[in-house]
C-alpha cells in the first residue's frame, strides 16, 4: 500500500475519510466502507459536510447591461477586494480586477496601498496590453 495512504489510526470517523479522499459522495464512502478499502467507526451516511452544499451552489448570471460591445475596452468592469487578514508574499492587501466586457480578458493588479488606480493610463503603459 503506498505510503499516502497508511493512517496513524487503522480505523477513523467517516466524515474525516469523507474530508481526505476530496469529499465523494456518501454512496462512494459506503462502498469503500463495504469493501475494506477505508475502515469507519461511524456508519458512512450519518454526517453532515457544510462544504459539500457549498460546492455545488452557482451562482446567477448578471443581468445584462443593455449595452452592445462591439471592440475590446469598450466596457470594462473593475472589482476592488481588500484588505486581506495576510499580506501577500510582495507585501500586496489590497487586490483589483478588470474584466473587459467584450474579451472577457482579465487583468489582476495588487495594491499596497487602497488607491484610485487610472486604468486607461495602467492599460497603455502595461505590455501585455499592446
């Protein structure tokens, strides 16, 4: 058996099977259960994930703009996070996005400082850009 797979404890709790294998379904725990794969000293279906419900939540789609996009940078959508519990490894706890509305070409920029960024001005001195 390789070695990823050997466990302090011969046997555990499913729902802490359930968090190691990337959470399957509790169909595919049982099964594993079943065939000795995974050794339970609770019954498979008896938990609750709270990441589970999550994960497969979606999200709506926005409502369109009523705007026609005919040409990249026509309409350009901006998103300011921060700031962030943890600096970045540079320092960074503040992080925009631009999403141009037509391409769909996102440009992710971070910040040290919360700042008004000129993104025309950004756009033409940024070489991925040209």
């Amino acid at each position: 058996m390789p070695q990823a797979f050997l466990s302090a404890s011969l046997s555990t709790f499913a729902d802490i099977w359930h968090r190691r294998l990337g959470h399957p379904s509790s169909w595919v725990l049982s099964f594993l259960a079943s065939n000795k794969k995974v050794t339970c000293t609770s019954h498979p279906l008896n938990f609750q994930c709270p990441a589970c419900p999550l994960r497969k939540s979606s999200r709506l789609s926005l409502e369109p703009t009523g705007h026609k996009r005919y040409a990249p940078l026509e309409l350009v959508f901006s998103d300011v996070w921060g700031p962030a519990p943890i600096l970045s490894s540079d320092g960074f706890c503040y992080f925009v996005i631009f999403v141009d509305a037509y391409t769909k070409f996102i440009w992710f920029y971070p910040l040290s400082v919360m700042c008004f960024i000129d993104f025309k001005f950004w756009l033409n001195n940024n070489s991925l850009a040209k």
